[in-house]
C-alpha cells in the first residue's frame, strides 16, 4: 500500500487526511504534527511556522515511516515565502525525508494546470495582507485571480471550527462568472467531505487545500497523475486520460 506523509502545523482540520484515506482505501496518509509556535495568518508567524529548523524535524520523522513522497500541508507557511523560497523550503523537506517533496502552495498550481484552468476565483480566510500574496503566487505561475476575498480569521484553530454549512456558503458567496475554478487555500479549513456538494452548488471544479495536498503527494509518489477516483472532486476525477500536471517546483529553476 502507497503512503505519503504529510507535515501538518499544529490541530485544525487534520482528521480531513482520515477522511481522504477512507474514500481511496488503498493508501496511507500519515500526518506529522510540526511545531506551531503561534498560532496567527500573520507574515512573520507564517515564516517562522514554515522555517527550515521545523521543517526538517518533521521531514526526518516522515523518513523514519518510509513514505514514498513528502507534502508541507501549509499553504500560507509555504507561498509567504515567495516562489523561489518556496521552492527551497520543499527541497529542504526532500532532503530531510529522502524523498521527492511539494507543498500545498505548488499543489494549487500543478493541480490548476493539470484542470487546464488559469482563471480563478479565491476564497481564503486569512486576513486580506496574506491572501494576497497567495494571488501573486499563483501570478507567478500565470494563473489569473479575478476575485479574491478574505474572511480575515487570525488563528487556524477559530477556521478549523467552521461547519459544513459555512464553509458552503462562504464558497459559494465567493464564487466569480468569470473563474473557471474556484481555491480555497487553508488546510485548516475542513472541506474534503464536502467537496462534491461544493462543485454541485457552484457547478464548477472547487479546489481545496487538503485536498490539493493529497492529490499532489500521490502524483509525486507515482510519477504521474493519480487515477481518477470518485468523492473528492473534479480533480481526483480527472486522471492521467488528463493533461499532465507541469511540475511547478522544477519549473521554479528554469
């Protein structure tokens, strides 16, 4: 059975990785806790939750479970950096875990492409300072946000209480006739098992965080698209039949 081993900061939404493993049934999801000195969508507590010392504990422990591939779960700990720095956050995780590495933050960009999609609408709870250097990540990239909102929520614990019927309607409120797609980019925000219900409503892909993560962790650790799956969106639906995800990280060097 294929594992791949996520680092995940602190306790929020992690129990939605449980609920991906159930739905696919032929994999491991392991998650790492690492250290979350405090708990603020704030720059400078992203930067330091996403710092090379945390990181490579945590990547150490994941080479101790012998996973096949290693995600950072955090994308607002991983596109704060910038593109470049993130791209060498996820090669210090590769190293430490000897294995090949992404983060949530290139997950939203492979994923997208693999979509086809390059027009999308943002739906995030962080504060509106940090959102929008998630829209000019997923610029660097070529991906156009035509709206973006921001909830504003300071700690990832006040997201990961948010219910099924919230996290709807945020979505939904946020949705743009423009976007080809709509990103929800917090994985401490619970979404995977909703995310039929979520496309249903908005009739168009939803791309959530956890979910992203998952998806681009199995690519990794196959070398190619994940097959498609049924119960977690357009993404897991559409499988190597589909355009190959361009490998953002490496894409980062050229």
């Amino acid at each position: 059975m294929p594992s791949v081993g996520f680092l995940y900061p602190g306790h929020s939404a992690e129990d939605d990785y449980p609920v991906i493993e159930r739905i696919l049934g032929d994999v491991r999801l392991p998650v790492v806790h690492t250290l979350m000195r405090e708990d603020a969508h704030r720059v400078d507590a992203l930067l330091d939750v996403g710092g090379a010392d945390v990181l490579s504990e945590g990547a150490r422990t994941l080479r101790g479970l012998e996973v096949a591939a290693a995600v950072w779960a955090c994308t607002s700990g991983s596109f704060v950096f910038g593109w470049d720095g993130a791209a060498a956050q996820v090669e210090g995780v590769s190293a430490a875990a000897g294995v090949p590495a992404s983060s949530t933050s290139f997950a939203f960009v492979n994923a997208a492409r693999h979509l086809g999609v390059t027009r999308v609408a943002v739906a995030a709870t962080y504060p509106a300072d940090v959102a929008e250097r998630f829209a000019a990540f997923l610029a660097h990239a070529g991906i156009e946000v035509v709206a973006l909102t921001s909830r504003g929520i300071i700690t990832a614990a006040e997201v990961g209480t948010l219910g099924r019927d919230d996290v709807l309607d945020f979505v939904a409120a946020n949705d743009h006739p423009g976007a080809e797609a709509v990103l929800v980019p917090d994985t401490a925000l619970h979404t995977v098992a909703w995310l039929d219900d979520l496309e249903a409503r908005l009739g168009k892909p939803v791309l959530t965080a956890n979910q992203v993560s998952v998806w681009e962790g199995l690519r990794l650790a196959a070398g190619s698209v994940p097959r498609p799956r049924p119960g977690l969106g357009t993404l897991f639906a559409e499988g190597p039949a589909g355009a190959a995800a361009p490998d953002a990280i490496r894409a980062a060097r050229l």
